[in-house]
C-alpha cells in the first residue's frame, strides 16, 4: 500500500430511472474489491436532475433502464454532455450497461423516433425485430477469463472501427450478426452484459478499479484476492453454455 | 354439444388422476390442455354456468393466496365456489378448474368461481368469458426476461379491462401503478389499503417501481413507504394522488400473528408476514364488494392452510420447517421480513433456479436486500438450486458466507442432521414443488 489511503469515489448515474437489471450488483462488486484491499471507496448516487461534478469522480455506472425511461434520463444526459465528454477523452472510467451502453453512442433510432446519445463513443443502436435475450458468454482481450452474462436487448448496437469488448461465444451480442459484443473506448467499457457483469467477472471489476487508480494515483497495483467462488460461478456458465 | 362436453370433462379428469397418482405430479395444466383441445368452447360454456359471480385476481405477488382465501371466504358463507387451487393461472390451468369442477354430466353447480390470472394470460383468458371483479393485487418487477418491462404488463391488463367494461376492479390503491390502471381503464373500480404508516421503510435499499406519475411524468412524492413502492403517493405535477381506501387496514399489528381493523370489523390472523395483511384486506374487500356479508371471515381464517409452499410448515425429526415462495424481488424482501420477525435461531435455505416458468435471468437476486440475513440468530444459510452459485456469489458480496449444496434434498437433509431446528426453506417458482414433494415425504417417513 502506498503512504496515503487511497479512495476510490463511484457515480451511479440515475438509479432513479436506470436500474433494470441489478445494477446494485455492479456497484457493491466495485465497492466491496476495494474495501477487501484496504482502499476506501464510496458511490454517490445522481438522480435526475442533480448537478455532477465529474472531477470528483474515479468511475462512472450508467445502467440501463426501459425505453420510456431512457428517453427522459436522455434530455438530462444533454445537460452533462460536455462535462461527461472531458471526462472520458481524459481517462476517467466508465462501465455503461444494457441502455447505458447505447446512450454512449451517437443515437438510438426505435420505432417511436430518436433518442439523442452522447456521442461520448462513435458508435449507433437501432431497434431491431425482437429482442435479444439469453445468456452470454464471451471472450475478451481484457481478462484470462471468458465474460459471463446476460443479455436483453431490443436494440442493435453498430461499433464501426471501435474495438469491441469480446468476442461472442455464446449469445448475440451487439447486433446477432457480427459476433462481437461491447464496445471498449480508452476506459469506457459499453456491454450489453448484465446478470450484473461485475461480480462473475472479477478480472473486468479489476480491470476498471485499476485504471481509475492509475488515473489517480499515477500507478495502481492490485493486491489479490481469493477469487475462488467468482471463478466457479464463472465456470458453471462458460461450460453449461459453450461446448469444450 | 353437451356430448363433447361431457368427454372433454371425463378426458381432462382422468388425465389430473394420471398425472398425479403415476407421475406424481400437478396435472392440472394437461388437464386444462386436453379439455380445450376436446371442446374449444368447453371454458365459455361452464363459465357462463356459475349461478352468480366470477371473481378473478390479478397481480404480481399475492395472487394464489387472495385468490385461495376468497375461495375459502364464500364456501365459509355455504357457497359452491369454483377455483384454481393450485396456482396454475394459465389459460390451460384456467380451463382446468372449470373442467375439473364439473360433474360427469358436463355440467357445473356453482355459485361462484375465483380464479386467478397470469397478466399476460388475462389476453387469452377473457375471450372466454368476462368476469363481474378483478381483483388487482399490485405490480413488481417480475421476469423481465419473460414480460419485458412493467409497462407491457399495465398495456395488456388496460385492453383486457376495456373489453370488460362492467367489470369492477378492487384494487390495492397504495400501489401507484395499479391504481392509475383502474381509474385509467374507465371501470368501475373500488380501492383498498393501509392508511396510516405501520413501519419505517424509508432507509430500505428497495427498488421502487414506478416512481414517476403514470399520468404526467413527474416524481411521485411519498409521505411513506410500506414496503417496495407500495405507500402513500402524491405527484408533484398533477392532481394524480393516493386514492381515498374504500376499505383501510387500520390499527394493523403485526408479530408471530397479524391483526388489524376494517371499519368496525377486527380481522385476526395465524400468520406472518405484513404482505399478509394486503393478501386478507383484498380478499375481505372482494367478499364484501360482491355484496356478501362475511359473518365466518375470521373463521375461516384460523382454518385457513392453504398448503401450498406459502408459509407451510413441516416438522421433520424434531425439526420446524417453513417452505416458502419468493419468486421476485419485492416478495423476497418481504419474505427475509417474515423471517426475521422469528427471533429464535434459524437456518435458511435459498433454492434459485433458472427454469424458462423462473425467468432464465437471475440478475433480481441482486436486487434483493440479503444484507438484512446479517444477524447473530443466522445459524446457517445454504445456497441450492440450478443456479446456487450466483446466489453464494450474492450473498459472499454482503459479506455472508453460506455453504454451496446444489441438490435440494441433500441441503434439506444436511440442515436437518446438522442445524438448529428451525429451518426456513426460500424458493423460487420451478423449485416450488420439487421441494415440497422432499418436504412432504421426509415428514411422513419421518
């Protein structure tokens, strides 16, 4: 550890409206990996509305929520979209799910007309036929081991050139044709991945601590932890899903 | 075509005595299959034989005990009630009730039926016949694997209200989203509720639906909570408020029994878990909306044994079992409240499975406040069940650990071999059966 108590601080972006598929679940992984280090860490939770003060923090969540709730956390979003865009071409961390992921890009075109992204990624969704639901497991350039999770999604994500989170394994990601899923753009990670994503995916929770570290502190070392029941979670739907 | 009838209800009976005495297990779906497939007009025909009302009950949480309690409330007043037991609350499981009631003439005496819909089903159901009540009991997050998201669910039960327009909805009026449905659809509607606030939820980490008006998109604004976003609701934006409760809970008690007022009637009873007080409140105020008086209501409720794997007990070698449901987030925070209103030592079992009926999507468990299992009376949770590893994973990120033991008969038998005598039993819907079979033949070879 180094000579002074490092402090991790986390932005939930409006639980208030997206919060659909156990996003508490990313948070309290985040929160409880820093703890069992001895890094202080703290989330502060921004409804809609709130002013945000992006220097404060270290990683931003923004989870997903239904269509009708997106579009209105969409008008706030317009608000913050210079300060948030900072934000990320400085380095600061960002895990964007299910509709946090699409509010990233440029747009998402559904029947009902077109929610305005935040172009913080260069990336588009448009809604297709049917929603995609299943589990899903990928392979990422991120982390040793595969990405587990769920995925329900109407919309159809288009990354363009951008490097994507994983390859798919199992599952439909992005779009249920390219085989990728997710989108990782400097520290931003956007996945359709929930289930939540963090805790079945240690290396991915670690993954985002460290760079919010090293953006911090200039350096981050993460001390190990006893990550047995996280990998056979892991395993038990890399092997029910994808054949050896 | 009374013929047809008549096969349709002997092929369907014969078909639940299969199912349960060979396979040992609830018919009553192949049942309902085989009578539709026999006489598509079989459900029409029958229902249109109940002599006077039909009451249905709709809703998230709450459905098979209201439903089953208002049963047992009219044949405590001596009517012939028909009735869907068993919470098979599809079209098929619909059918089956009405079929399985009939006599082998193909014809039905009943003064009533009670019968509880599935939301989505109520589509598939009302074709058949309209009821004269609705119960609506409230709506939660459930599967959204399955529904999507709650508003799919308020648009089918909206149309479905439409198309019965008679019919009058007796609705929880502390659920926003339930009773902006009733005064939305244009029915005829009465409410009921707790008034007053019973407890303090306003620290809890609960998800609350529906936190914006239905009517207008601003925030609601809560003077309390009871538990999930059931409460006392105004907006802040329209004239969208509470309503007036036709039939309020006061005086409400809750401990090791449940007691409470409704005017000047005391209702008392054997159970636990305040969700409790809402399931008898919306069976009392159908009974009485109907027009019936309830003179044996607390009678019936202290014979009232539903045995159905809510809050059933088993005593097993000299150890209480309760087995109980907990399908979604909102039931299984008030299930952790009921069992931890039993102060003395206990064991608990969590069995998560991932079965197409549980939702193929486990993400709620991590909506679900297991934190509160953080007491000096836990002697031990074990985690069960197809998906026992996201559940340990769950419980190991509020710093409780528990024991992996997928097998539900090997955990039920090891907590019993090796606990302290009082075991609770929390599983979710495909589990539900399964493990009241272990339960049920462990206690009488016991």
């Amino acid at each position: 550890m180094g000579d002074t108590q490092k402090k991790i601080v986390i932005g939930h972006l409006y639980p208030d409206l997206l919060n659909l598929y156990g996003d508490r679940g990313n948070i309290a992984c985040m929160m409880e990996r820093c703890r069992w280090r001895g890094i202080e860490a703290e989330t502060i939770e921004f409804n809609t509305g709130d002013e945000i003060d992006f220097s404060g923090l270290d990683i931003v969540l923004l989870g997903g929520g239904s269509d009708r709730e997106q579009a209105i956390v969409c008008k706030n979003l317009q608000k913050i979209q210079k300060d948030f865009k900072e934000y990320v071409e400085d380095g600061g961390v960002v895990i964007a799910v299910c509709g946090g992921y699409q509010l990233l890009g440029n747009y998402y075109k559904t029947e009902d007309g077109v929610i305005e992204g935040l172009h913080l990624v260069d990336i588009y969704t448009e809604q297709g036929e049917g929603r995609l639901i299943d589990n899903i497991v990928l392979q990422s350039g991120l982390t040793s081991m595969p990405v587990v999770g769920f995925e329900n999604h109407g919309g159809r994500t288009f990354i363009g050139e951008n490097q994507p989170f994983g390859k798919v394994l199992y599952g439909y990601g992005n779009d249920g044709e390219s085989g990728y899923e997710g989108v990782v753009y400097k520290n931003v990670i956007g996945t359709y991945l929930h289930g939540p994503l963090l805790p079945k995916n240690p290396e991915v929770c670690d993954w985002l601590l460290k760079r919010a570290l090293e953006r911090k502190y200039g350096s981050a070392e993460l001390a190990p932890l006893d990550d047995q029941e996280e990998k056979e979670a892991n395993a038990y739907i890399y092997h029910r899903f994808v054949k050896e | 075509m009374r013929l047809r009838r008549m096969t349709a209800v002997w092929a369907a009976k014969l078909a639940e005595k299969i199912s349960v005495h060979i396979f040992h297990r609830q018919g009553v779906t192949w049942a309902g299959k085989i009578a539709l497939r026999l006489d598509p007009s079989i459900l029409r025909t029958l229902a249109s034989q109940v002599k006077k009302d039909i009451f249905i009950v709709c809703g998230t949480n709450g459905k098979t005990t209201t439903n089953n309690m208002l049963c047992a409330a009219l044949e405590a007043e001596g009517y012939r009630v028909v009735c869907n037991h068993t919470g098979s609350n599809m079209l098929n499981g619909v059918a089956a009730a009405f079929a399985l009631a009939a006599g082998l003439g193909g014809n039905l005496k009943a003064d009533y039926a009670c019968i509880e819909i599935d939301e989505a089903s109520t589509r598939r159901v009302f074709p058949h016949f309209k009821p004269d009540y609705m119960v609506l009991t409230n709506l939660f997050r459930d599967q959204l694997d399955r529904y999507g998201e709650i508003d799919i669910t308020m648009n089918i039960l909206k149309k479905v209200m439409q198309s019965a327009p008679k019919m009058k909805v007796i609705v929880n009026g502390d659920d926003a989203l339930s009773a902006f449905l009733a005064m939305d659809s244009g029915n005829p509607y009465v409410t009921y509720g707790i008034g007053q606030k019973v407890m303090d939820d306003s620290q809890s980490h609960e998800i609350r639906e529906g936190r914006f008006c239905k009517k207008c998109g601003a925030l609601l604004q809560y003077h309390f909570y009871h538990y999930s976003q059931l409460g006392d609701y105004v907006c802040t934006g329209c004239d969208f408020r509470r309503p007036p409760l036709d039939f309020d809970a006061e005086n409400v008690e809750v401990g090791d029994t449940l007691a409470f007022t409704v005017g000047e009637e005391k209702i008392l009873a054997n159970y636990k878990g305040f969700y409790n007080v809402y399931n008898i409140l919306a069976a009392y105020a159908a009974i009485r909306t109907g027009g019936i008086r309830p003179d044996h209501f607390n009678q019936m409720l202290q014979n009232f044994h539903p045995e159905n794997g809510r809050m059933e007990e088993f005593q097993i070698e000299g150890t209480r079992v309760v087995l109980n449901l907990a399908k979604n987030p909102a039931g299984f925070n008030q299930n952790i409240s009921a069992v931890m209103q039993d102060p003395s030592e206990k064991d608990i079992i969590i069995v998560i499975n991932d079965n197409a009926q549980d939702g193929i999507d486990v993400s709620w468990l991590w909506d679900v406040d297991f934190d509160r299992f953080k007491e000096d009376n836990i002697h031990s949770i074990t985690v069960s069940g197809i998906r026992c590893q996201d559940m340990r994973l769950r419980m190991k990120y509020v710093n409780i650990s528990s024991l992996l033991e997928a097998d539900i008969e090997t955990a039920i038998r090891s907590r019993i071999k090796d606990g302290c005598g009082n075991l609770y039993v929390l599983v979710n819907y495909t589990a539900l059966f399964g493990t009241r079979n272990i339960l049920k033949r462990l206690e009488e070879n016991g």
